[in-house]
C-alpha cells in the first residue's frame, strides 16, 4: 500500500497561498482542523477511530445516531473491542 506525505490539507494551504482568493472548501477544512485543535481531538486519531468502527460493522448513520463526540466513538469503539 502507498501511503501519501502530503495531505490534502498541504494542497490546500499551498493552492492558497499561490492564489491569494478564497477557496470555500479549504476554508471550510481549515475551520474544522481549528475546532479540532480547540477541542483536543487530533484528526488522525479520528479517522482512525471512524475506520475502526466502520470496520466493526456500523454505518456512518449508526454512528451519528450513537455518538455526539470524540470520546462517544472511542467508547463505541473501545467496547466492541472487549
């Protein structure tokens, strides 16, 4: 498997930067990574977690319906591991 270095929120802050103008997607990405980081929760580790959970069988829906933050999916997650 590849795995990739530069991310896609890389292309974004550089397509920025060359351009100067708005780009309503990176904006919008680069405001979730800042809520993020407000809130402890690092973006790696809830891939992570969301992948894991997806691969325990629940559908985004059924997490949504579950869950309401980063530490509900780590429990859901945690207690379908035991």
């Amino acid at each position: 498997m590849i795995t990739r270095a530069v991310t896609i929120e890389d292309i974004d802050d550089l397509y920025l930067t060359w351009n100067s103008h708005i780009n309503g997607s990176a904006l919008y990405r680069r405001a979730l990574r800042d809520e993020m980081e407000l809130r402890d929760v690092d973006p790696d580790e809830l891939r992570d977690l969301f992948e894991r959970a997806r691969e325990q069988g629940y559908t985004k829906d059924e997490i949504v319906d579950e869950t309401n933050r980063y530490a509900d999916l780590k429990a859901l997650v945690d207690d379908a591991e035991e």
